[in-house]
C-alpha cells in the first residue's frame, strides 16, 4: 500500500510539472477546522505549480452569531457541539487541533477574524495569507479566542516582526477601527453566497483549457492533482 500511494504522488507531481497556468479562487474561514486539516495539503499544490499557480482567498463567514447558527450536515448549532466536529478532523485527517476552545472560551463568531484578515490582506497579499496562517494556528493549536479584538492585536503584533512581509501595524490598527476593509469583507461574503458555498474548504480551479473546476471539502493533493489534469 506504502508504494502504491508513492506512485501515485509522483504520478501526480509529473502531470502537474505539465500543466500549464492554473487560478484558484479559495474559500475559507479562519474558524474551519477543515481549512486548517488541509493546509499542508494545499502548501503541496502551491510548491508543485510554482508560478504557474495564481490564488486568492474568499472569506466564507462560516459563523455570524450562534443566535440563529445552525450547521445541519454536521447537526450543531450550539458551541458545545463544535467540538466533537473538530475532534473528528483531527481523527480523520492526522492533523493537531486542539477542541476544547468550544468548552472553555467559545468564539462567538468568525466575522471578525474575517474582517482583520481583510485588514491584513489590504497591505499585502503575503501579509493576508501569512495572519491567516496565524489566526488558525492559534485558534485549532493554542485555543485563542479570534473573535476577542486583543487576541486580532495580538497576532497582529506578531506579524509585524517579519520584516520580510509587508505588514503595519500601526496601519492594521487604524483599518480595525475605521472599517476600512468591511466592504472588501462584504464583496467576499457575498461571493460566497451568490454561488451557494456553505462548506469549506471549496475550491474553484480554472486551467488554462478554460474548464473550472469545483471541489468542495477536505481533499488529499493527489485529488487535487488529478481534477486539475483531468
């Protein structure tokens, strides 16, 4: 079994090196456990197509408020009942996550990870996408609360010492507060709305033929190899 799934990774990595420009759009949301599980499977994707792989991420807004939040496929509407939905990622995928964030200090909802995401990304793509990284990791690793302003700050001010990354602080904290980027959320949400993604992560894979491709959920980078060559 080892071998097979060998070979159909190199498989996979041949037909990529042979695929010419891809575009992604990916939608997410800082508080999926799922978008979390597939990193390192998309950090695969990204390696293997190089500059010919151009991305963006679309903010899902997973969770307004609990007060009329009801997850059907996963049968949650109540903080409490979060956390066994993470524990079966984490089981299922071999990836960490901490669940007991859903007991002891519950995230009232993404939006406003979303919004600072949003802030982020204004001064720089690879500032958007390295606070995400952040915004996850300390929520599914450390059970941070993203939805407290002091924890956004926090991460923030972390970010900002890579000098490496186009990032302000001082500029992030004044987009917080004037809502600078709440229309840049709003257009994201209503993406994803007009075309109907309840679930993340949901990609939408355009290749150089013109074909666009949809895949929705949690899925290994051999999958992914093979939608984008098939």
């Amino acid at each position: 079994m080892p071998a097979q799934k060998n070979q159909a990774k190199k498989d996979s990595i041949e037909l990529l090196q042979k695929v010419g420009n891809v575009q992604i759009t990916y939608y997410t949301d800082p508080l999926c456990c799922w978008s979390w599980a597939f990193e390192p499977e998309w950090q695969k994707l990204k390696l293997a197509l190089g500059e010919r792989l151009k991305y963006r991420y679309c903010m899902g807004g997973l969770l307004p408020s609990w007060k009329n939040y009801h997850d059907v496929f996963n049968s949650v509407s109540r903080p409490v009942q979060m956390g066994p939905v993470w524990m079966h990622a984490a089981e299922v995928t071999g990836i960490k996550i901490q669940n007991d964030i859903w007991v002891k200090d519950p995230p009232a909802s993404s939006y406003p990870a979303c919004f600072a995401f949003k802030c982020a990304e204004s001064q720089s793509a690879d500032a958007g996408e390295k606070y995400l990284q952040f915004l996850r990791s300390a929520c599914m690793l450390e059970s941070k609360n993203i939805a407290k302003k002091d924890v956004l700050f926090e991460l923030a001010f972390e970010l900002a010492k890579d000098k490496k990354i186009k990032f302000n602080y001082t500029q992030f904290e004044r987009d917080m507060a004037n809502n600078r980027s709440l229309d840049a959320l709003r257009k994201d949400l209503n993406e994803t709305a007009s075309f109907h993604i309840t679930r993340f992560p949901t990609l939408v894979i355009k290749t150089q033929a013109g074909n666009a491709k949809l895949i929705t959920g949690y899925s290994k980078y051999e999958r992914l190899g093979r939608v984008i060559t098939s």
